[in-house]
C-alpha cells in the first residue's frame, strides 16, 4: 500500500479513485504514564511514554486506514491528513484518512 500526502504519487499514474479510506484509534493515557509525565512536567522535558502512546495510535489508524482501501479495492491513499481529538478526559481519538486510489 502506498500513502502520499499530496494529491499524486510521482512516478505513478492514478487509475481510478475509489473513495474516502479511513482508520481510527481511541487510546487511553496509563496511570503509570500519567505519573511520570506528572513529574516530569516539573523539570521539563520530553514525556516519552506520551510520544510511545501516540506513535502506536498513528501507527494503528494508518493500518487501519489501509485496511479500508485494500477492502475497497485500492492499492493506495492519497491526500492523507491525521487529526487528533479529546473523546473524554484521559482518552484521545487519532484519525487518519485520505483518497483511496487504484495507481499503475
């Protein structure tokens, strides 16, 4: 599967486009983590159990994003943008989406 940000994927041509793909994750903060970057707001720095968390979230809505284009037919995302949400106090929503595609 291939991703681009931008509209086109250089080198291929796009056949046909598909539709919107799509992949989401919702992750809770650990109270273990919590704690530490609790702490660690007090001297500063970085909260490496916070970019971990967000690292496996974008990874998961990416996987699942292209888990939807391939069950679509597609072969890659175009136009792909991330956003992140509060869905409750403690729990993020990472959403990752674009234009599914079929390329050369």
């Amino acid at each position: 599967m291939l991703f681009s940000t931008t509209d086109t994927i250089p080198g291929r041509t796009i056949k046909r486009h598909v539709g919107l793909a799509q992949g989401n994750v919702v992750r809770s903060k650990h109270v273990g983590r919590d704690i530490a970057a609790r702490l660690k707001n007090i001297v500063g720095g970085e909260l490496r159990g916070y970019t971990e968390l967000i690292d496996e979230a974008r990874r998961d809505a990416l996987r699942r994003m292209s888990a939807d284009a391939r069950s679509q037919g597609a072969n890659a995302v175009v136009g792909v943008r991330m956003t992140t949400s509060t869905v409750t106090v403690g729990a993020s929503e990472l959403y990752a989406y674009g234009t599914a595609v079929v390329v050369e």
